[in-house]
C-alpha cells in the first residue's frame, strides 16, 4: 500500500536531509507533512525538497488517491432498457454476432452502466480520465436450408396449403461470438466530497430466440444463447512528471477481469 511505505530520506534544495515517512500532501498548498517517528511529525514546503523528491511526493500522492479505497469510492450501477426502437439505441450492432437488422425486429432490449465516484482524499483530485468495455457473449446454432416456395392455397375447408417446402439441410459449425462497446471519458477536477457519475455507451441485449432469414430457394435459421458477461473499467490519474499514467481496474463481476482480455488501442 502507497500509504505505508518505508521511511527514506528527503533532500532539500539547500543540501540538507530529512528523514521520514509521506503522510499527507496538500497538493493546494503545496504542503507535505512526514511522519519521522512514531511521535513527531514535520511539514515541509514542496518547493524546499530536490526535483527528484517534488516528482516522488507527487507520484506517490497520485497512487495514495488513486489505490486506497477510502480516498476515491468507486461504485457501478446498471441500467436496462426494454423494448426499445432501434434508433433509440446508440450502438446498432453486435458486429461478431452479425446481430444487424435483417435478423431482428425493429424493436430490441439494451443496457448501460453508470460509474459513480466520490472523492473522500481531502482534496481536488484532477485529469480523471475513464475507459471501460463492456462485454457480450452469444452461444449461435446455424443451419443453411434449400428449398422453394409453393404457392399457397385454400381449399374449400379453410385449411392453407403451400409455402416453404425444405430439400436439404446443412448444419453450420457452432460458435461463440464476443463483442464488446468500448469507451471514455475525462473529469477535469473532482472536488473534495464531491460524487460524480459518467455513463456509458448503450449495448443491444438480443433474446434468446431462434430467428431465420430467406429468399426464394435458401433460408439460414439460428438459435442464439445470449448473456451480458458485464463490465470492466479503468480509472487513470497522470503522474507527477506529465509522462505516463496510473490506473487502477474494477470488473462488475470481479472474475471478469481473469475471463477477457482488456481491448488493444
């Protein structure tokens, strides 16, 4: 843990050390306070320590706020749509599904999630910046059809006859299809005690349904097995230096960071 790490020493610009432990930074003031034993500690300008120690204190400021779970809470809530048109929703397809138009109704089922942080360190926490992806899976059955339409008739009973009349059948591979939406947002300052939420992008939630498509002599049916595998979401603080991040990962459910693998850039 960045809060308990071990006393080193401190150099200041005029050549003299101080030895002791980072308790607090006051990233406004620009005051560092060291614990140099178990009774007795020190406040000292940031301005007063070497340029190596400054970009220290600042990194490991960035970790303390960023890692512990009493200074930056962070909370997911997830938020369903039924029955929804299309062009209601912002993300149209499923692209490893081929879950397009021509397998569905024009209406649909989608969800979002809602990321809340709250800042309990005591002070503005800066240039938050948020990426997540969330994660769909779908179990497809796939069988090709040949065959013709009859015409179809009425005979003096009522009864109808006609219409597609199956000649051949090929069963297509199994698969599993993974697609995911993907995203980011950045927070400019978060005050201290003060929560904020961003919300996602929305995903298409397919049924559980067998649907086919077809034309005059072929016609695919399938039979999807769909499930919401949930989100993952990285929270990102700059370092001290301007070069490079810190980011600290959370999974609605947890297990989901071991299962998928983070999207590539």
């Amino acid at each position: 843990k960045y809060t308990e790490i071990s006393s080193c020493s401190f150099v200041k610009s005029d050549g003299t050390a101080t030895q002791g432990t980072p308790v607090y930074f006051d990233s406004a003031a620009g005051q560092v306070e060291l614990r140099i034993d178990d009774a007795s500690r020190q406040t000292i300008a940031l301005s007063e320590l070497s340029a190596s120690d400054q970009a220290y204190i600042q990194n490991w400021h960035t970790a303390y706020c960023l890692l512990g779970n009493d200074k930056l809470r962070i909370t997911t809530g997830k938020n369903r749509y039924r029955n929804m048109p299309y062009n209601d929703t912002e993300q149209q397809t499923l692209p490893n599904l081929n879950q397009g138009k021509e397998w569905n109704s024009r209406r649909c089922n989608a969800i979002d999630y809602d990321i809340h942080m709250e800042n309990r360190s005591g002070h503005p926490i800066k240039d938050i910046r948020i990426e997540y992806c969330i994660y769909h899976q779908a179990e497809i059955e796939e069988q090709l059809l040949t065959g013709r339409m009859d015409p179809i008739s009425v005979d003096s009973r009522g009864d109808r006859s006609g219409g597609w009349v199956t000649l051949g059948r090929q069963e297509l591979p199994d698969r599993v299809a993974v697609d995911t939406v993907t995203g980011q947002s950045v927070i400019q300052e978060l005050a201290d005690r003060e929560t904020v939420s961003q919300r996602t992008d929305k995903m298409i939630l397919p049924e559980d349904e067998s649907q086919n498509r077809s034309d005059w002599s072929k016609r695919r049916e399938r039979k999807i097995n769909c499930e919401l595998l949930g989100i993952r979401y990285r929270i990102y603080l700059p370092l001290a230096s301007g070069e490079g991040f810190m980011f600290r990962e959370f999974a609605d459910p947890e297990s989901l960071i071991g299962e998928t693998e983070w999207p590539q850039p």
